[in-house]
C-alpha cells in the first residue's frame, strides 16, 4: 500500500486542475483496500474513493480527507461458443476492456467505445452511449461492502441500475467496486439506430470492429481530446422534462429534437441544442474556463484554471438555462467541495 501526502489531484483527474489531497492510497490488493479504509476511519477523515478520475472535479486547496485509489487489475476471459465472458478489475481501463471484447468478436460493447476512465468508475457510473448501456452486459460485481465489513458479490439486478446511476453511486461511503463481470454474445448485430451512428455507416451494415471504429471517429469528432484539453466530457447530464414542459419548448422551437423515455413518462431533451442554437453559449468563456466548440455541454478548463473557474462557468450556464427554459441543469461531473462529493456547482 503505497501512501501518499499531499498529493496533486490534478494529476490524477482528467479536468487537470485543482489542489491536494491531504492523503492518497494506492491500494493494490483487497487487503490493502480494507487497510485503506481503516487508516482514514481511524484519523477520522473522509474516504474518497478515486478511480480513472474522468468524472471527478477536485476543488481548490487541500482536501482533508483520504482519496483512495483501488488498483485491482486482472482481466480473465472465459469463452464457449455462445458467450464471452470477462471479469475485469476496478482499475483496468474500460476501453481497454471494449478493445479486447471487439478484438474477441464479441458483441456488446462496441458503441460504449472510446470512453474515458476505470472499469471501476464506468460501472459506478452506469455508463452509456449510442444506445448502449453498460448494464444491459453486466452480471456480477464484487465490492466491499464497508458496511458489513466484507466482500459480496451483487447480480446486476441488486445493483439498482438506472439511467447513468447505480447503488455504487447512490451510496458512495458503502461499497468499494472491486471487479466487474461481463457476459457478451458471440453472435450479435450492429445496434446502429442512432442517429450519429446510422448517418455515419449511411446505409451499410458494419463488421464489429467497424462499430467500435466509428464511434472512436464520432467522439473525436465532438468530444475534447484528452491529451490536450482539461475536462471531464459532458459537464451536465441531459435532463428529463414533464410532457408540459416538452410540449412549450416544441411549441418555442420546433426543430429541437425530443426523446420520450418510456418507462417513466418524461421526455430527455438534448441540452446541448439549446445552448448552441439558442443561447448560443458553443465556446463561451468565462475566466479560465469555456464550453466547448463542437459539443457545448462539456466544459474544458485552462491549464492554469483553478476549479471556482469552472464551477463559476457552471453556474453561469446553469442560471441561463433556468431563467430561459425553467430547467433545472444537474452536473453529472462529481464536484469536490474539499474530500466531500456534492452535485453543487
Ligand atoms: P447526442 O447524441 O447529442 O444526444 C444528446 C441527448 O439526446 C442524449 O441525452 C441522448 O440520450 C439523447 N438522444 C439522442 N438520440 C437519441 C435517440 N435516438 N433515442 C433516445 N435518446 C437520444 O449526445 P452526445 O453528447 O453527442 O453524446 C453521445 C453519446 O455519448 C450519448 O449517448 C451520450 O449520452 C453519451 N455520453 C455518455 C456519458 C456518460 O456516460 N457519462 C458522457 C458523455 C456522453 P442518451 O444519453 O440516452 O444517449
């Protein structure tokens, strides 16, 4: 267990900017998670648990808390002539996963390609893309439970799986994902009635290696580029609307584009369209931080920014929206305020 003191979270977050953690644990083995743990309980300091750092903005000064990195790694694969199946450590890059599964051929995914950040995080996370969602391929997951002080195994069905949420997410001081199990078929076909990925193969039927290719070209496309930008993707999630509220922004704006979500009766609305076609706001700066060019609900922080910049940014976009759409924007990104995880902008 390797213990670290005031450690730079800018070099271990995506977005690149913001300031120490007053304790960091890279924590190797199971063991050295549960030693982890109990070196923050008895100091009696927060415990963050921090995986790729993809979704994460760390604040300004030091966090008094202990961010603690489980680094389990280990990739096995099982296969019979129907099914592959993978069991991935929490610190096993997730596209790393997805490159392995396309290169196996098996189906499943593809259209999750290209995604940033942790096995671990992307679970926590439940995420998605394109139509796909890790959930529909999940089958087990081993956390800690901090709880009952011991390893479980939970189903997919008792991991409370929603639209970008998990019971990871819901109780972040209770479970610590250890390592995620993937059940794909060897006998799939391409899932490409989004928009983006139907315009895209315009008419052709692709191979699953072409799939993965095209989203990889999509999200270059449309997304920062890591390697030069700080940001953590899409700052704040789509949000869901009542039949009302959809009805008076179609009304408004007939060319924005609306998608009923069946099972609860709202209606997601693509943010990204009203702060472009209608605020306007694609590349608007504010101090060290900006929207976006091509994709105005991801904000990209300076190298020089520090967090109350982007959260500055966020506020100002967030109060935009309301007073213009009565929406109420919800971050998606994970805001620190010290070692606390808040929604909060
Ligand atoms: P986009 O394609 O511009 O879509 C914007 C919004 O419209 C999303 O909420 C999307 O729902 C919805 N939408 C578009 N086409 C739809 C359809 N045919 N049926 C239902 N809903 C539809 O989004 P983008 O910003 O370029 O991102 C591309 C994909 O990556 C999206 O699926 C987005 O959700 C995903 N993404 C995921 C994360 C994450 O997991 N944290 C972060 C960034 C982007 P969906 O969100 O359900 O697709």
């Amino acid at each position: 267990m390797r213990i670290l003191e005031h450690e730079p979270l800018s070099a271990r977050t995506t977005f690149r900017i913001g300031g120490t953690a007053r304790f960091l644990i890279e924590a190797a083995t199971l063991e050295e998670v549960v030693a982890g743990l109990s070196f923050a309980e008895a100091r009696s300091l927060p415990t963050v648990i921090l995986g790729g750092g993809a979704n994460m903005l760390a604040d300004d000064g030091e966090a008094e808390g202990v961010f603690l990195v489980p680094n389990i790694s280990g990739l096995r694969m099982q296969a019979d002539d129907a099914s592959v199946t993978y069991a991935a450590g929490a610190a096993e890059s997730w596209d790393g996963l997805v490159a392995l599964s396309v290169a196996d051929g098996a189906w499943g995914l593809e259209n999750l390609s290209a995604i940033p950040g942790s096995v671990g995080g992307a679970v926590v996370q439940n995420i998605g893309a394109y139509g796909a969602a890790l959930s529909q391929h999940l089958t087990l997951v081993e956390v800690f439970d901090r709880e009952a002080g011991r390893i479980t195994e939970l189903p997919a069905a008792a991991c409370a799986f929603g639209y970008r949420d998990s019971i990871f997410k819901a109780h972040p001081d209770r479970y610590v994902v250890l390592r995620a199990t993937f059940t794909l078929s060897r006998a799939g076909s391409p899932g490409i009635a989004y928009r983006d990925l139907r315009e895209h193969f315009a008419g052709s039927v692709p191979s699953l290696g072409a799939i993965r290719e095209g989203v990889r070209t999509i999200r270059a496309g449309k997304f920062p580029d890591l390697a030069r930008e700080g940001t953590a993707g899409s700052f704040f999630g789509n949000p869901s609307v009542d039949a009302g509220t959809a009805a008076a922004l179609k009304e408004r704006y007939p060319e924005l584009p609306l998608y009923p979500i069946p099972e609860s009766r709202e209606t997601k609305v693509p943010i990204a369209w009203l702060l472009d076609r209608v605020l306007g706001l694609r590349g608007y700066r504010l101090g060290r931080a900006r929207l976006f060019e091509r994709q105005a609900l991801a904000i990209v922080a300076d190298r020089d920014a520090r967090a109350s910049d982007v959260r500055a940014l966020a506020r100002d976009v967030t109060d935009r929206v309301h007073d213009a759409f009565g929406i109420l924007l919800v971050p998606e990104v994970v805001i620190m305020r010290g070692a606390r995880m808040t929604s909060d902008v």
